[in-house]
C-alpha cells in the first residue's frame, strides 16, 4: 500500500477527496441539531463582512495549488510532508465530529445585498450548514499549508522567502479571519484548528527527524518491503 501511494500520488489525493467529501457530506446530512454549540464573548465582537468571502473561498484553489505545485516543483519528501499532517488533521475533525455534534449560531438572519458578494454569502449559507465546525477544517488547512511554504521558501533567495513567505502568511490571516467574520465559525473553532495544526505539524517533524534516522536503517527497509 506504501508503495502504491509513493508512485501514485495523485490516485492517492483523488482517493482521499472522495473519501473527505463523503464522509463531510454524509455529517452535514446527519447532524443537524449539535449537541454541543460554541460560542464566546469574542464572536459578539467581530461584525459580520461579506467581503470575506474572496480568502473564504481563495481556500479551495490554496489546497490543490499547493500540493501540486509541490508534487511537480518540489521534493517528493516535501509533498509527503504535506500530506500527513493535512489528511490526517481533516481526518481527525471529522472524526470529532461524527462523536460530538457541534454547530455555531452566528449567522446573521439575513445577508442584504444583490451584489456578488451578497449572493456568494448566501450561497455558501444554503449549501453548508452551520454544523461540524470544531475544529474548523479551514483554519486547519490554511495554518498548515502556510507552515509548508514556509518550509519550502527556505532555500529560496533572500527577496523570494521574505515577498513569499509574507504573501503566504498574509493569506493565511486572511482565511482565517474570514471565517469569523462570515460567521462561519467561533473563535473557539478557529483557536482549536490552530492549536491541532501546530500539534501535527510537531508530531510530522518528530516522525520525519525518526524515519531518517541512521539508526533508523534496518527498520525502516524492513517496512519499505511490506
């Protein structure tokens, strides 16, 4: 199975789509009243802004962009290096979720407006319920893909690591801050997708430090052949 997922990498991330986007939609369909519903003093101070729906939605060309570029530009090491803690985080909240039904009651009762933004707004209210949202799967991704380009960025130039790894920070304030402030999330989703981000990302450090380890050598061949 190793193997298969090291010469066929983008089977593996088409595999992984089709397993996320079933297991996603079949707890949208389940959950609809949550057992447990987060909310914080903070969430009242932060106004609702349609606008945010451009970094909201920037999210879903950020993942695939990324892992690709990684796959075609990068190391083959640092596209694995990706992958665990972003599959297996998105994992892990879907898993917390399908035990503890959450949900937020933050939206407003009514986006005005017949602009694109208003419109989009509403969209994204009518196809994706206010429920399984802790941690948030947003803020998950966006810390960790932004951890990757960081990683990546290091052994480029001076001018080049600092414009991109400023433009990756920025986008990914920007994501997660829109989650808030489209009131798609509390604060305590977006806390807890940072905290699980950096939690795996250590744990994919401490893996990655184990496995290239000389003395590491007579185990790790052992399970290259399985």
């Amino acid at each position: 199975m190793r193997s298969w997922c090291r010469n066929h990498p983008i089977a593996f991330m088409a595999g992984y789509l089709v397993f996320y986007l079933a297991f996603f939609f079949l707890l949208e369909k389940t959950v609809q009243v949550p057992d447990l519903v987060l909310h914080c003093a903070l969430d009242d101070l932060i106004p609702f802004c349609k606008y945010a729906i451009i970094p909201y939605y920037l999210w879903f060309a950020w993942i695939p962009g990324t892992l690709f570029y990684l796959l075609w530009r990068a190391s083959r090491w640092e596209f694995w290096r990706l992958c665990l803690p972003l599959f297996l985080g998105m994992t892990l909240a879907l898993l917390f979720c399908a035990v503890v039904p959450n949900g937020v009651y933050l939206r407003p009762a009514h986006v005005p407006g017949t602009d694109l933004f208003a419109r989009a707004v509403r969209e994204l209210y009518h196809t994706d319920t206010p429920t399984n949202v802790f941690p948030s799967i947003h803020v998950l991704n966006a810390v960790t893909l932004d951890l990757a380009w960081q990683r990546h960025l290091r052994r480029s130039s001076l001018t080049v690591r600092r414009i991109g790894g400023a433009a990756s920070h920025l986008l990914m304030a920007a994501i997660v801050a829109s989650t808030l402030l489209l009131k798609q999330h509390s604060v305590m989703d977006a806390m807890a997708g940072i905290l699980l981000a950096l939690l795996l990302n250590r744990m994919s450090d401490w893996l990655t430090a184990w496995w290239y380890a000389p003395q590491n050598d007579r185990l790790r061949k052992m399970l290259e052949r399985v």
